[in-house]
C-alpha cells in the first residue's frame, strides 16, 4: 500500500470513505479489490493514508486545543480497529470526519475521551452529554419511508452489478405528498421523476428540500469496489426518526455476486431535526 500525495481535499477525503466503507468487511486492494493479507498492518497503513493530508484538517480546524482532540480521535478510531471492533472503529472516524466536514458531523461521543487522554480534564467538551449515537440497530429501525427507499436502492445496486455497470452514487428522496423522486442522473432507466439540478451526491439539494420542508425522507447509496468486492452503504433519512446507515459487503465470484448480511448503524437525525 503504497502512500498517496494529495493535491485536494477531495482527494483526501476519497482515502476516508475506503477506509470507513472497506474496514467493516476486511481491507482490500482497490485495484485487484484482494483482501490484504495481514489486515491490522493494512488498517496501519491506511491511517498513515490519512495522516498525509492532516495540512487539510489544520486548515478547517483553527483551534489548536480542538485540532490535538480531533487526533486523538484518529488514535481511538484506529485502536479500535486494530482490536477488532469495527463498529466502535468506524463509528469515531465518522466523528472525526464530521468535524473537518459539516455535512457529516456526528453528535459529541468520542471527542469526550479523547480531551481526556489528551489534556487530563474537560475544557472544551465540559459540561457535554454523550451522546447514545451511534449504536447498532437491525432492519426493524427503520421507518416506513426508509425500508421503501432501502429496497429501491438495493433493486438498481443488484441490477447495476448483475450487468457488470459500475457507479458510484445514487440517490433518492421523498416529497411530503410520499412520492418518490431521483435527485442523481443514475441509474438512468429510473422512472421517476429526475429533480434538477441533479448533482452527483445530491446532498446539497437534499439539504435545501429537508429546509423548505418539501421532503419527507431522503436515502444516498454509495459503493466501494463495485465490480470485484467491496461494501454498499444505504444512508437514509426519515422525518421524526434516527437517521439509518446500513452496509452490506459483497464479493464477485465469476459473474456471480455473493452478499453478506447487513449491519445497521443508528444516528440522531441530522437533515430533519
């Protein structure tokens, strides 16, 4: 695995979704999608990936006292990883990611511990409660929209890899009158109504439409190695219920997909508070 040079934060933040999406099902290869060998050297490695670009977070991260929590957190999120818990593994990463990216910020959880080990007291995050997010959930957590949703993304991943089509994003909402709506260009031969402007994550749009109150529900649909092995991730939202993260990882077996069983990740709701 060798390292990386970036020349953006897009760039950088590409190595934090492999490492976030691949690590619940085993690090592989991107580009023979072959799990490496030893997977705690891999999980070291790809740490190191994301120490290559901490210019970035010093960037976004003023406060020096803030900025040494936030690497701390990188340090608990590994641990964690290197002692086989993935789940408490990814879920500080998403909170260490939440706080260089808005859009993904996480409840307070892991910042707590992490202020302690570095400064031996609470300064920044006193008086804060922990938050019970995120937890582990099963397919009974999600609401009426988000099981609607889940099965329309799971549908056009399965057709998408049966064809041997690659993607990388799709995404769909749902209006206050219940009507399902696509707010990506793909998958293409969706029937449902294509809102414009259509972006490639479309979380911008879905921001603006959970602020005018003009959606109900909302689901974005990424892949990690989409055509050898990787993991899928349904993230969805629904109004009045906690926001849902569920991930399946898969593995190609000639022109056969073999599918494991998903994980649920629970989170406060973000888009509709």
């Amino acid at each position: 695995m060798e390292k990386l040079r970036y020349d953006s934060i897009g760039q950088w933040h590409d190595t934090w979704a492999w490492l976030h999406l691949s690590a619940l099902g085993g690090l592989s290869d991107v580009r023979t999608m072959e799990p490496y060998p030893d997977q705690k050297e891999a999980l070291t490695k790809g740490f190191d990936r994301l120490r290559e670009g901490y210019r970035f977070a010093r960037r976004k991260i003023k406060d020096d006292r803030l900025y040494k929590i936030w690497e701390e957190i990188l340090t608990i999120s590994m641990e964690y990883y290197l002692e086989g818990d993935t789940k408490s593994g990814s879920h500080a990463l998403l909170e260490a990611e939440g706080m260089i990216w808005p859009s993904q910020k996480q409840k307070v959880k892991y910042a707590i511990e992490a202020e302690k080990r570095v400064f031996g007291e609470l300064k920044t995050f006193a008086g804060i409660t922990v938050s019970p997010y995120p937890r582990e959930g099963t397919i009974e957590d999600l609401g009426k929209y988000q099981s609607q949703l889940m099965k329309l993304g799971e549908h056009y991943v399965r057709s998408y890899q049966s064809d041997l089509r690659e993607f990388k994003y799709f995404s769909w909402v749902i209006d206050k009158s219940g009507v399902i709506k696509r707010i990506t260009s793909e998958p293409s031969e969706d029937t449902h109504e294509l809102l414009k402007p259509a972006q490639r994550m479309g979380m911008k749009r879905i921001k603006q439409l959970a602020k005018d109150n003009e959606i109900i529900a909302a689901m974005i649909v990424s892949i990690v190695g989409p055509l050898g092995g990787g993991i899928v991730g349904y993230d969805i939202e629904e109004l009045g219920r906690c926001q849902v993260s569920a991930r399946q990882t898969y593995r190609r077996h000639g022109d056969e997909f073999q599918y494991n069983d998903y994980t649920y990740h629970l989170h406060a709701p973000l888009l509709f508070l």
